[in-house]
C-alpha cells in the first residue's frame, strides 16, 4: 500500500479557519502532521465586529486530537501579524491557505463605495498581504505550497456580486503570475474554485444542494496540492458535492485579418459566427502560447486584402480534400464524342480516338486530361465544399483561363487522386481572378496531369489588391492563319459533352440559362477547348499522333451556343508550338484567345509498369530490421553532430531543455559547450515541453513548429527568443539519426523501401526468333495455318510478318501489304499465348486482341506455344 499523503514537519497558515471550509482545512491538515496557525478575525459574514472565540474553538479542536495549533485573530490585512505567529511559534512557514472572505451582495445600481472597498480589502489585498509577508521565507527555503480561493462567482459572474465576482477573479491572475515566479524555488501555487456550504452560501441554495455542499468534500483537494506530493502548479480547481475537476481557459479559433487590412465592423459581423464557434477550441496556458496567433499572423506578411466574398489571406494557400477518380476507354471514348471527334465513322485517325479495339490501338485524345480536376471542383461544389475564404456562389463564377500540362500520354485507363490548392488570387477591378492549381497523380503517386483553373469572379474585387499580370501571351502573329478548321456545333452537343462530368444547369436548362443572364443554354467553355485541342493536333501533331501532346492554355473569351460554327484559326510558331484563336463565325466573335499548344519533341518514354511487390516480400529479416527512431537516437545524433561541428554552438551559444511525454524523459541541447545528453546538465535558457511523439516528427520534418505551438502541443518556458538559435541544428542529416537508431537496435537499420522487380523484358523479339528457327526445321508447319499474319504487338511496338501460305515459310521484321489476317494485341498478351495461360479467343472476347482479314487463320496460333 503506498504512503499516505503526510504534512509531519510543515507549519501550515489558513486563513478564516474558524468557521467552513477554513476548519476544515485546518483539521484534516493537523490530523495529517501539519502544525497550524488557526487564523480568524471572528466577525459576520458582512465583515463587521471581531472575536477570537471561533478560533480558539477549532484550535482547541486540533489540541484534543493529540495534534498542534495556534489561534490567530488578526485581520488578514495584517498580513505580516499572522505569518509572525507562524514564526514565533515553530520557526517557519510551508503552507498559506488564502481562505478568509466576507459578502456584501448588492446590485450594481445600489452598490456603494464601502461595499465595494471592503470586498476587495479582504479577499484581494488581505490575499496578498499574507501571501506577501510568507513569499520570502519560502523562496529562502526553497519549499512552499500556496492556495488560493476564488469563486464561480468569479469565473461566470452571479448576480449581485459585481464586487465579490471581481475581486475573487482577481485571485485567478495573482495565483497565475506567482506560480511562474516561485517554480524554480518549488513554491507551487494554485486555486479552487468551491462549491461549499457555509455561512456565505446559506440561503442562497436549495435545501438538498445546500446539504451536499460539505466542506469535507473540498478540503481533500486542498491538502494534496498543499502536500510534497504535488508538483502542479498554476492550475485552478471547481470542486464540491463530491465532484473534482480541473479548469482552464478555453479559446476558439477565431478570424485573423492579416496586418495592414483595413479591418470594419461589417468584416466582424461577417465572421462572428466563426469567431464564437467552440468546436474546435484552443487551451491556452501561457500568455507567449496566447501570443501564437498573432506571432503567426506576424509572420504571414502583409494583408493581401479581400471583401465579403474573397478573403485572399485565408484563401491563398488553401487546400481542398484530395479527390479520387477513375476512367476508361469508355470514359475517353465518351469525352472524344462530346468535343465532336468521330463525326465520320470511317475516318481511320478519328475513330483511333473513340474505339477500344481499333487496330492501330485506341489514343486518348489528351484535352481529357482536363476532366479531372474539373469534376473535382465541381463535385465539392455540389457537396458544398470550398477553401476558407472563398465566399461566392456558381453565379458569379465564369471559366476565364484553362491550362492544362501532360508529364507523359494519357494511359487509357487510370485512377487519379487530384490535389487542388488556391495558387493566386488577383483583383480585377469589376471582378477578381481565382487560380486553382490541381495536381492529378496516378495509382503510384507519380504525377500525371498539372493543370491550372482560373476563375473569373463577377462583382468580387474592388479591394485594391494586386491585379496580377497583365501582358498578353500567345498573340497570334499579324499574318494569315497557317490553317483553318469550321465545325458546326450540333444542337445538342452541350447535352452530350455534359455526360463528362460537368453538371452545370447553365448548358442544359433553358430556365437556368435565362436566369444567368443568357438566352439559351450555351456550350460549356471546355467544350470549346476541346473541340480546338483537337484540331490543332490533327493538323500539326507528328503523324497525327495526339500523344505528342504537351501542353495547353486558353482564355475564354466570350460564349459559344450549340448551333454556331466554331471556326479555329492556327499559326504554327515552330515544330513544338502552335497558336491559335477560336472564333464564332456567325457573329465574327472571338470565344477563345491567348491560346497556344505545345508539343513533344520526342515521345516520353512509357512508364515502366511496378510489378505487384508479394507481401512476404516485407515480412521476415526485412520487417525484423524496421528500427522505430525515438527521442534518444535524435539526441544522440545530435551530440555527434554538434562535437564533429563546433562552430554551430559557438555561434548560438544558447541552452535547451526537453520535456518530452509520452514516455516521459528530460533531456538537455546545450549550444554553448557543443554536447546533448540525458537529465539537466545545464541551467536550460528555454524548455521545451512536448510529446515524444511530436518531437520525433519535428525532427523528420512531419510537423510544423508553429501549429504545435499555437495549438498547445509544444510549450515553451524561459527565453522566448532564444528559441529561433535552435535553428542551428537544421543542418544535421536525418541519416544521423537513422545511424544512431541502428546502432542501438543492435545494428538493424531502418527498414528501406522493397525495391520493384525491373520490368519484364519485351517477348515478342525472342518468341519470333524461336519461330523463325522452328520453322525452319519444320517447314511443314506452315500447312497447319496457310495464310499470311501481320503482328502489331504494342508496349513496346514492333511488326512482324509471319508467311506461313508459301513454300518455305518466312518470317521477317516489318509491314506486309498482302495479310491474309492481322492481328493486334500487348506484348504481355503475347506472353500470356506464348505460355499457354489464355486463348486467343478469350483475349479476343475480353478485347484485349483486334483480328482484322480472315478470322480463321487466327484460331490457328497453337504454333507459338511453348515456343519459349
């Protein structure tokens, strides 16, 4: 059984003792050791008259319990007699219960001069001058446990006690205060809040609460934070009826303007909402922690303005949730209809962009790409979800400028995560431009697609903000058009390019339509880029080929309705660039300028595809190396790097101490003789107080520094400023850590990352060459198929011809115009025939083989089995 919480040895003072909760407190201390200066004045409630009677009483009370006590009858505002006799009797103080208190309720209107003086007389300044006459000698002993006792009155206010309210509140930030100057000579300071029954409370509870409010439920509390036991300090307590707790001061998130802005009260009204929403609060606990806010908002620069719909300091920066989705050929097929490819079937390079199984293989057209991150915009904008900031609706929004970049073709089957960020905001005037950078990244987070939304927001600026660049770009050159396309935009072709995702009732609803202004729905701006896109790379793309693709930007200019005749005008600047402008040729309007397309100059690579790693590929000698790093591996490498640096500590000449939790450790940097150890081996000019857990991921670059701070998860003691010296050790290698973490683990390093297999080395060169040897040595073969094959084998490409209609048969690289069948299919596919794990007729119903010419002679393909 562990020791009972004991005061042999201490003296202890309390104030008011002679009645309630003061009593108390004096006899379970005196029953627990502690010899106790009784203090009393003996007089009403209202503070008037004086008596030693009650004293004498409790102390004659400890005297009969076979413990020590000595009556005071002092006023508390004679502070300096009371811890006298403390030091008359015994020779020293160890504990002061601020106890002692009076009422003099009133309301405010009827409240006089006298009511308010004595209240604070006695509760505040008689707190002090017994706090102040005990201080020294406690600070001298290096020893002292203080208490405070405050109010609910206080804390929420009561009515009619507009002076007892303040005055006990007043005792909050005066225990404060005290306990950051006595910590470090272990004189611990704190409060409680409560809830009693006594000569105070009488009357003012219910008969049933009144009775539960014992003084012996909140004198427990108070002797163990009086006790040796406790090291808190600074807290404050409600406590009564049985029921314990701690309280702290709770601050919500609130709204910070940046500095400079012009802040009015209609800005306050707009985000009062925000500024009063608790649900998700801050624990404030130091008046530097108070101070984070503001130091970030320091930090963050000048206001870059706003108004009632574009907060740009919010905005600028902001992040939408990452939005996953997927497409396939019949995605791409579906988009390529709806920006008018394939209006003849028969076109060959056209139906490449709309047929999964076409024979050259099918093509995304790359416009495509801007699906994506559209849809994610304007899914979260059906779901309500935008950056903080960003206060408008789909009315004022119209598609100003559209950039969209390729890192290498579009695979015709993906599925993206799209990561959207505000990039710029710019002020227009009339209007303010919002850029939305969205990052599209594949199954293995390599990224696929870079693509920039520029908005154009109506009635949204006018804040005096930057209007951002201004010079045109990809400005058509004076001379006539390299080449030029019309396209008749069917009636319904906003109805079609819809089904890809963009839902705005602008392109489809007559009623919306004129509602925004509009005499019939319009075809949608990407409709329009899509349409030109495709154009320019049927005339200048190599070999018509869209996967040369690069990149694209436009600016819309002005509305297309379906019905018009779209006419796109090309320039071709060089092999690798083509501008071009759009126009409406019924009204000679231009809806698309400032529009350029650029080109590969060689196709990128294929992305080499990541073989499925076997999950025991992780498991066993790999999985048993993995070495967590704590906060001893961090230190340790520290203390290498700081001996092998010497320079980096006498530059910064500065200590540090680390409080960690979770476990719990102390640890000590010191900047001033070049080492890191474990325990208080300096005097520490700051302490830094965090979990282990956030300290680790400080120190892998996980966690930001600020957050932690403003957000309670990192407290810092001491030298404020000192704090930015930790910056010297920015420059130490992570490396160093993971060294000291294998070293410690017996020497296991940190688990790497499985490294892929390399890819599959291409088949189809190997398999024809085992074909040519086989038949020519058996021609007979041959006899079995009796036609000519044509094999387009794809990723990678090659051509092969295999003659097994003539005598003898022949095989050779290349094209042939006389195939009896041809046939189209993936060099993996070719693999799977090879080994026998399909069959021509299933890769032909799945769609993953094209047979063109004769069909029978392709059921005839036993002879590449076993081949290899």
């Amino acid at each position: 059984m562990s020791k009972e919480v004991s005061f042999d040895g201490r003296v202890a003072i309390v104030t008011g003792a002679g009645q309630g909760l003061g009593r108390s407190h004096a006899l379970l201390l005196a029953s627990r050791g502690a010899k106790v200066v009784v203090n009393d004045l003996g007089g009403s409630t209202a503070g008037e008259g004086k008596s030693s009677e009650t004293a004498d009483l409790v102390v004659e009370e400890i005297k009969q319990a076979g413990a020590e006590a000595v009556a005071n009858y002092d006023s508390v505002e004679d502070g300096d007699a009371i811890v006298r006799t403390a030091m008359d009797t015994w020779g020293r103080v160890d504990i002061v219960i601020n106890n002692a208190g009076i009422l003099r309720d009133k309301s405010f209107k009827n409240m006089t001069d006298a009511d308010w003086d004595i209240i604070f007389r006695v509760h505040s300044y008689g707190a002090y001058k017994v706090t102040k006459a005990a201080w020294p000698i406690m600070t001298e002993q290096g020893y002292g446990r203080i208490l405070f006792t405050t109010s609910s009155a206080g804390i929420y206010g009561n009515f009619g006690q507009t002076n007892y309210g303040s005055a006990k509140l007043s005792l909050v930030g005066f225990a404060n205060t005290l306990s950051l100057e006595g910590q470090r000579k272990n004189v611990l300071v704190n409060t409680i809040a409560p809830f009693a029954a006594s000569r105070l409370t009488e009357g003012l509870l219910p008969p049933a609460v009144f009775d539960s409010l014992k003084p012996e439920y909140v004198s427990p509390i108070v002797a163990y934070l009086c006790s040796e036991e406790n090291d808190t300090t600074g807290g404050v307590y409600e406590v009564g009826g049985g029921f314990y707790s701690g309280l702290r001061w709770e601050r919500t998130k609130g709204k910070t303007f940046r500095l400079g802005r012009n802040v009015s009260p209609d800005d306050i009204r707009s985000n009062w909402k925000q500024i009063n929403d608790f649900t998700e609060a801050d624990h404030i606990s130091s008046v530097m922690e108070s101070l984070g806010p503001i130091i970030e908002n320091v930090e963050a620069g000048p206001t870059k303005g706003g108004n009632e719909f574009i907060d740009a300091d919010e905005a600028l920066g902001s992040k939408y949730p990452d939005y996953v989705s997927s497409y396939d050929e019949g995605d791409l097929a579906l988009y390529a209809l709806g920006v008018g490819a394939a209006k003849d079937p028969n076109d060959e390079e056209a139906l490449r962009l709309v047929y999964e199984s076409h024979g050259g293989g099918m093509k995304a057209l790359p416009t495509f790409a801007v699906i994506p991150g559209t849809n994610a915009i304007l899914g979260f904008a059906k779901e309500g979800i935008s950056p903080p900031g960003l206060n408008y609706g789909l009315d004022r929004l119209l598609h100003g400028e559209q950039y969209i970049e390729l890192v290498r073709p579009l695979p015709l089957r993906a599925t993206l995560t799209t990561r959207a960020v505000v990039k710029d905001i710019w002020d227009k005037g009339k209007g303010a431009l919002v850029v939305t950078a969205l990052d599209s990244y594949d199954e293995d987070g390599d990224l696929l697609i870079k693509s920039e939304m520029t908005a154009f927001i109506r009635g949204a600026g006018g804040w005096g903000g930057e209007r951002g660049p201004s010079a045109d770009v990809n400005v058509p050159p004076s001379r006539a058009p390299d080449v030029v396309v019309e396209d008749a935009i069917p009636q319904n072709q906003a109805l079609l390019y819809r089904l890809s995702g963009d839902w705005n009732p602008l392109h489809a609803d007559p009623a919306m339509a004129k509602a925004f202004g509009f005499e019939r729905p319009i075809l949608h701006g990407l409709c329009t880029f899509g349409y030109a896109g495709r154009r320019v790379l049927e005339h200048f793309a190599p070999a018509g080929n869209p996967d040369f693709f690069k990149s694209i930007k436009v600016r819309f200019a002005d509305n297309v309705y379906p019905g018009d005749t779209l006419v796109t005008e090309m320039w071709k600047e060089s092999d690798q660039r083509i501008v071009f402008r759009c126009k409406v040729k019924e009204r000679d309007s231009v809806v698309i300028s400032n529009a350029a397309i650029e080109l590969f100059e060689e196709l990128p690579k294929p992305k080499e595809k990541k073989p499925t790693v076997a999950s025991d590929a992780v498991e066993g000698d790999a999985a048993d190396a993995a070495v967590e790093v704590t906060s001893a591996d961090i230190i340790a490498a520290i203390d290498h790097y700081l001996k092998e640096n010497p320079a980096v500590a006498e530059k910064a000449q500065t200590v540090f101490q680390l409080k960690l939790s979770d476990p719990d450790s102390l640890w000590t940097i010191d900047l001033k003789t070049g080492s890191a150890g474990a325990g208080e081996t300096a005097k520490p000019d700051a302490t830094l107080q965090l979990a282990e857990e956030s300290y680790v991921a400080l120190q892998k670059g996980e966690a930001d520094p600020m957050k932690l701070f403003s957000t309670g998860k990192l407290k810092i003691a001491g030298d404020m400023m000192s704090v930015n010296k930790i910056e010297a050790l920015s420059e130490m290698p992570f490396d160093l850590v993971l060294e000291k973490a294998a070293a410690r683990a017996g020497g296991a390093a940190p688990a790497a990352p499985v490294a892929a297999p390399q890819s599959r080395e291409p088949l189809a060169p190997k398999l024809f060459e085992a074909l040519g040897k086989r038949l020519e040595e058996q021609p007979g073969l041959a006899n079995e198929v009796g036609a000519v094959l044509q094999f387009y084998v794809r990723d990678p490409d090659s051509k092969w011809v295999v003659d097994l209609k003539h005598q003898p048969p022949a095989l050779k690289m290349g094209e042939t115009d006389g195939a009896t069948t041809t046939i189209t299919l993936d060099d993996a596919e070719l693999a799977e025939l090879s080994s026998g794990e399909t069959t021509t007729q299933s890769l032909f119903q799945r769609g993953r083989l094209r047979i063109d010419g004769d069909m029978q002679p392709a059921h005839r393909l036993n002879f590449l089995k076993g081949l290899i």
